[in-house]
C-alpha cells in the first residue's frame, strides 16, 4: 500500500536506514526503555526502535496511516500504535495517563512546522522524558544551540529546560518526499531540577519583554514594560555584570536568571 505524503501535515518520509540506525544510536535505548515515538509515518524508525527497546508507543494523526501500522506491527507485541494529534489539548491526559508513571524516551521525526511548539508543549505539559532524540530543520537545531550575542528565545526556552546536542546532519536528499532544507539530529538530556513555577514564569516573562524589541537596548524596554524605574535596572545590570548598552541577544541564559532574581528579590 503506498502512501502520499500530505504537504499538509509536513510529512517527508525518512527512506535511508543508515540515518534511521544513527537516530536509534543516538537514544542509547535497552531492553528497559519505553520509547514514545510521535509520528511514524510508514513505520521505518518504528521497527528499529522496536528491535531495540521493551515497548515503542507510537501517536499517529494521519487516520490513513493507522491501518498501514497496525497492519505491518499486529505481530510485534512491544509495539503500540494509536491515532492522536500529540498536540490537542484532549490528547494531554491520555499521554499522562500513558506515562506519568513510567521512565520513557521520546524519539521522532517530527514535521518541521511543529517544533517549537511540541517542545513547549514536552518540557511545560508532560511527565519528564529520560531523553528526547528529534530530527528537525537543521537552522532550528542551530537556533537551539545559540550562545550569546546571538541567543533567541526558542534557544533560552530549550537549553533552560534541557541540554542539548546536535549529533548529525541530515541531507534532504535522504527523505520522501524531498524537503526544501536539510535536517539535524538533535539529543536532548532534561534537566534534573526542581523548578519553581513562580520563578519559571517571571523569568520567561521577563525574557518575552526583553525580544519584543531586540534590535533596541535591554535596559529603556525593560523599564518601560516591568515599570520599573531604570536606574533600578541599570543597578541590577551592573550585580549581574552586564554593559548598559546590552540587548537581548547578548545574554546568556545564567545571566537572565541572576537579572530576574536580582531584579524580583528571588532567592536562589
């Protein structure tokens, strides 16, 4: 049975199974490991994972695809398939149900439209992932491992809450159909740590205001938008040993997490 890809959801099929057996690698996966596979597409990783680990959860929201798996994995007893969108708010306590109480991976080709979004959506939503093995865009992978003075605020979002690693390169030429940009393999190790969701969303804010106006310097918007007088700010900025001149891009993620502590009397 052969299978069109739909521009719609951004499927591009990985067809190369050198790649796939780097992506498998890439998650360090035994016998233990139940591994939360999030668009399968035509089951190619599906059944590598599956040789490798106890249980592959596979989410499909393609219903045309839901038959095809099924059909090619009803032999396979570690291997689950089940048709959801990841991303539906209806979706989220069936995937806790499914893993609150188990250590699992999450290891996907993911369509590239949705990445940062499946991202906000792991690290603020889900239980904690052991790892995340992804094959995304390769320009989003680098945006991801930016160090100032060229940070964003998908790169503060995803290094906050994990470390991560790009481990390859992907040519277009290895997917079907073929995409218009090559693709990264990116690991990402959460990070072990009690988070204050207090603290977490000052700090998000406070980042949020400072790339409203990135081109401009940090200290006039910061003022402005936190109402707070800036001789205040420029007081903090000199703790955390930052230039008055300083934008957004320029700080790394420590630096915006001593300015909101300073700035908000947050003990560490």
């Amino acid at each position: 049975m052969k299978i069109q890809a739909k521009k719609s959801l951004g499927q591009n099929f990985l067809v190369n199974p050198h790649i796939i057996d780097k992506i498998v690698s890439a998650a360090e996966i035994s016998k233990d490991d139940i591994i939360l596979e999030v668009g399968p597409g035509t089951g190619n990783l599906t059944r590598k994972l599956a040789e490798k680990c106890g249980k592959v959860i596979a989410i499909e929201k393609d219903q045309r695809l839901i038959e095809l798996l099924r059909s090619d994995f009803n032999k396979m007893q570690n291997v689950e398939i089940i048709e959801d969108d990841v991303l539906a708010r209806a979706a989220l306590g069936r995937i806790k149900e499914l893993l609150s109480a188990k250590q699992y991976k999450i290891v996907a080709n993911i369509p590239y439209y949705i990445t940062s979004h499946f991202l906000k959506t792991i690290f603020e939503e889900w239980p904690q992932p052991k790892l995340i093995v992804l094959t995304i865009q390769k320009e989003v992978a680098q945006r991801i491992m930016a160090k100032p003075p060229h940070m964003n605020l998908l790169a503060l979002s995803v290094q906050y809450y994990s470390a991560p690693e790009i481990i390859g390169y992907i040519s277009k030429n290895n997917f079907r159909p073929v995409p218009k940009v090559d693709s990264a393999i990116i690991r990402l190790t959460p990070k072990n740590q009690s988070l204050r969701l207090e603290t977490t969303e000052r700090l998000f804010r406070v980042m949020k205001i400072g790339f409203s106006e990135k081109r401009k310097q940090l200290a006039p918007i910061l003022s402005k938008k936190l109402e707070v007088n800036k001789d205040t700010i420029l007081e903090a900025f000199k703790k955390t040993e930052l230039k008055e001149t300083a934008r957004a891009e320029e700080l790394s993620l420590n630096q915006w997490q001593e300015l909101v502590k300073i700035l908000y009397l947050v003990n560490a």
